[in-house]
C-alpha cells in the first residue's frame, strides 16, 4: 500500500458533531449510560426496584444492538429451510448437482455475486 496521510480520508464525524458527543458526555444518541446512572443513583427507591428499572433500560438498548443480528440469522435459517425443501422435490441427479452447486458456494472463499 501506498504512504499516506489521514488527510485522504474526510473524518467520519464533523466537528459539530464531535463536539455534541464531548458535550453530552459521549453518552452517544441514545442517552442510555445518562439514564441508567440516574437509575441506579436514585436512593429514594428500594434496591430491587432500582436494578429492575436498570435492567430494562439495559434491555431496551440490547435489543437495538441485537435485533438485526437476531433478524438476519431467521432470514438465513428460513432460506436455508426453503432450500431443503425445495431439494426435496427434485430427482436423483438434481439433487446431486444442487449439492455440488451448495459445496461450491459455502466452501469458496473468492465467490463474489
């Protein structure tokens, strides 16, 4: 590769932008850290409460990291069901041909569509 400076590259952030996250305390969009620090700092409510309320707030932000993970497994299994049952219905050498032609998909490192 080439030598070259971070000047190539425009900044992922404006400086507006960078500014705002310094600013808010690098919580990020979600204010999620801010909020669970202001449950859990919270003395007045009893203990269980407390980690209860944590726990959802913790929730809440886990299932928007997870959810797209969690989505594109299901798309995958479902075409990979389809697949087999679509394999079902097919003779002898069709069947053989569309094994080779799986093998040759998964097992390929340079297979780009």
């Amino acid at each position: 590769m080439g030598t070259g400076s971070d000047d190539q590259y425009p900044p992922l952030l404006s400086s507006a932008a960078d500014a705002a996250a310094c600013a808010g305390g690098g919580r990020g969009a979600h204010g999620g850290s801010e909020e669970l620090e202001r449950v859990l700092g919270d003395e007045t409510v009893p203990a269980a409460r407390r980690l209860a309320r944590a726990a959802r707030v913790e929730l809440r932000m886990l299932v928007a990291l997870a959810a797209p993970a969690v989505a594109v497994y299901m798309i995958n299994y479902a075409m990979s069901m389809s697949t087999r049952i679509m394999c079902g219905h097919l003779g002898t050498l069709e069947l053989a041909a569309a094994s080779l032609g799986n093998v040759g998909i998964r097992s390929s490192p340079t297979a780009s569509w």
